[in-house]
C-alpha cells in the first residue's frame, strides 16, 4: 500500500496535481493544488522577484512558519502535537484553496491518501481545464474547491507551453511529501 499526499506546510510556488493510474484499494484518489497561489498570497507570506523592467512580481508564498518562524506556525516546542497545534488564518488559506493538500503538520484527516500497485503521473503547472468541482468556496476568492472529495484531471499544459507558467525561482518551496511513496516503490 502506498501512501501519498501534497504538502503545502513548507510554502508554495505552483500548481501541481498527483493521479493514481490502475491501483486498487484505498481511496486512489487525485490530489493536488491545481490553482496558481502566488497572487493571492497573504502580503506577509509572499516570495518577490525584481523584474527587468524595474517592477517586482510574487513567484512564491512562504509558510507562516518559514514567514515568522513562530514555534505556534511550525507545530514545534509547546506546539509540537496535534492538541496543541491547530490551524492559523495562514494554514486556512492555503486548505481553503487547495482543499486535499496538507496546510499544516497535523492535516492528517483529509490530507493523506492510499493506493495499492498503482503508477502516479505527477503534472507540474497542468491547464487551467483541471478542476476539483464545480462548487465554488467563497474564502478562497472563488477558487474551485472539493466538496465531495473528488478531483478530475481533464488535460496538461504541453512541456513548450509549460516552460512559460514555472516561476524563475527554483522549486525549492513547493513541498510535497513523496518519500514514503518513493520508498513504498523502491525509488
């Protein structure tokens, strides 16, 4: 049984989905965060770049503990358990945008998924025809959320149109957590 999931605890610089192909058992769900967060990112969060014509644009969103680098944020010291650490306003934004992706250390419940003998296509930047539902959620400035845990992956970007959306930084801040499925696959 493999174990897998997208993290955004570390911060966030671009959409990226995970789809199970021919698994069985557990959920072998899709997961991901298929919206482009930089422009909404919380002003204190964001991850500016100087552009040549002398202007600036955000290209990343920080976590709030990479941000302050608060023990409350980073679910460490006092904070370091699930009864003790709790979701701030910053974590919300990112679960209320990216329902299926971990906000913060303890977003186990609706975060985690499982499949058995399945292969992942894993899709940095895929088009803007991905969606999770139709339903809309009103905090995440009507970003598409899930509301029955479904996602659909309905087409990607071509690698040449791809190249163009990846920010200029390196992917150094999208955090996903692939080291059980690595290790569950022998990779």
């Amino acid at each position: 049984m493999d174990f897998y999931d997208v993290s955004l605890v570390d911060g966030y610089n671009l959409p990226m989905l995970v789809v199970p192909q021919g698994g069985s058992g557990g959920s072998c769900s899709s997961t991901g965060c298929l919206v482009d967060l930089n422009g909404l990112c919380p002003s204190d969060l964001k991850v500016m770049l100087s552009t040549s014509d002398g202007g600036s644009e955000s290209v990343a969103c920080k976590s709030a503990c990479e941000a302050f680098g608060s023990p409350q944020f980073c679910c460490s010291g006092d904070y370091g358990n699930p009864n003790t650490c709790k979701p701030s306003s910053y974590s919300q934004f990112f679960k209320n945008a990216c329902p299926k992706a971990y906000s913060y250390a303890y977003d186990d419940a609706t975060s985690t998924f499982t499949c058995a003998s399945a292969n992942y296509v894993i899709t940095f930047c895929p088009s803007t025809t991905s969606q999770k539902s139709s339903d809309t959620n009103p905090e995440a400035a009507g970003i598409p959320s899930s509301s029955n845990s479904t996602m659909v992956y309905t087409g990607g970007e071509q690698a040449s149109h791809a190249t163009a959306t990846v920010p200029r930084i390196a992917a150094v801040l999208l955090a996903f957590s692939f080291a059980l499925l690595a290790m569950h696959l022998g990779l």
